[in-house]
C-alpha cells in the first residue's frame, strides 16, 4: 500500500510525502543463500532479505520570499541589506525514515553437517530471517544562494549541503551469529556496521 500527498510549486514552496506498508516473501533472497534442510524447504519461507514493511519520505523546496524579484510583486521588506543578505536563497530538504529489514540468525557453525557454504545452520527456535535491524531516520538538507549575473539565464550558485544533517546513527548491519566463534567482539545482536555519518559538501556553479 503507497500513499502519497504533491503540493506543487506555490508561494515559493513545493513539497511531496510518500508513505509505503508493504510485506515480501521468498523462500530464498540470493543466489548463494543456502537452506537449512534441503529435505524442507517449505520451513525456508519467511520474510524476505528485500523486505522492509514501513518507508516514509517527504522533500520539499523552498525559494525564501526575499530579494528584488519579490520586490516586483510589491511585497515590502524591511531594509535593502536583509534583501541582499537573505535574497535569492533556495533551501531543499529530504527526510527518510524506514523500518529496519530482516536478518538470517546463524550458529557459525556447520552444525547440520550438511557441508553447505556459506553456513546455513540457524540455532534452535529461530526462524528463517527472524531477526531485524533497527530503523533508520536521514534528513538531508541543501541551501543555495544565487547571485544575478546580467541576464536571467546566467548566475552564480553558492551551495551548501548536508548529508545525515543530525548525525543519526542508522544500523544496517547486525552480528547474527548466535555463538561467539566467528566474530567474539561484536557479541549477538550487536551492530557491525552503520550507514555514513554527517558530510558537509561545498560547490561554487556558474549557470548559463
């Protein structure tokens, strides 16, 4: 199921949201993933690798109604240097936040002695991909501030960019060797690896 709500470009602000439920299936997510049991493969279905069930995302981008071509519409500003300093500057953003997407749990052992590589052995209770990493929250942000250069065609764009603006930590990784034989520091459960943490990017264009 997708929902998802556009507000075109009005009033120097447009924006669109999109929000998907939705559950996947297979009995195997990749082409080296191996089963269990080869004699019961229907115990093999279970949420798939792929699967995520829940995924927001909302963008949005804002021209600030400040600068000489609001000036043209009659809006009234305070001084002519809050117009130059806050004129022509376009601000876009992108938040993301999705649920976190299964895991296989493993003994790290060849416990089933079936010879199955990679090692396919689940520890007693658990199921096919039973476990799941955590969510994940993004907000990307842009600002540019746009300098006139003669005619409407040509300018310069001073941009900034944030990537992971908060610096959220977002696993997507988790150890699921149930033992402690393959990886003894990270422990069950514990996370292996994360997505990237804050950039900050700089660029200087010439549009013309």
């Amino acid at each position: 199921m997708t929902l998802s709500l556009n507000r075109r470009l009005a009033d120097e602000l447009q924006f669109s949201a999109s929000y998907t439920l939705s559950k996947t299936f297979d009995d195997a997510s990749d082409f080296n993933e191996q089963p269990q049991n080869p004699f019961d493969l229907r115990a093999e279905r279970a949420r798939s690798l792929q699967h995520q069930q829940q995924r927001f995302v909302f963008n949005a981008l804002w021209d600030l109604p400040i600068g000489e071509d609001e000036k043209d519409k009659g809006q009234a500003h305070k001084t002519a240097l809050l117009d130059r300093i806050l004129g022509h500057i376009e601000a876009a953003l992108i938040l993301t936040v999705v649920s976190g997407r299964p895991e296989n749990p493993l003994t790290g052992l060849d416990s089933n002695r079936g010879q199955a590589f990679p090692l396919s052995a689940r520890p007693l209770g658990f199921g096919r991909n039973s476990l799941t990493t955590p969510g994940q929250a993004t907000l990307d942000l842009s600002v540019l501030k746009y300098f006139p250069s003669g005619s409407p065609s040509r300018r310069l764009d001073l941009v900034v960019e944030f990537f992971n603006l908060f610096n959220h930590s977002n696993v997507t990784q988790i150890n699921p060797v149930f033992g402690m034989n393959s990886m003894p520091l990270a422990g069950f459960l514990q996370p292996i690896a994360s997505a990237g943490a804050r950039q900050i990017q700089f660029s200087l264009d010439f549009e013309f």
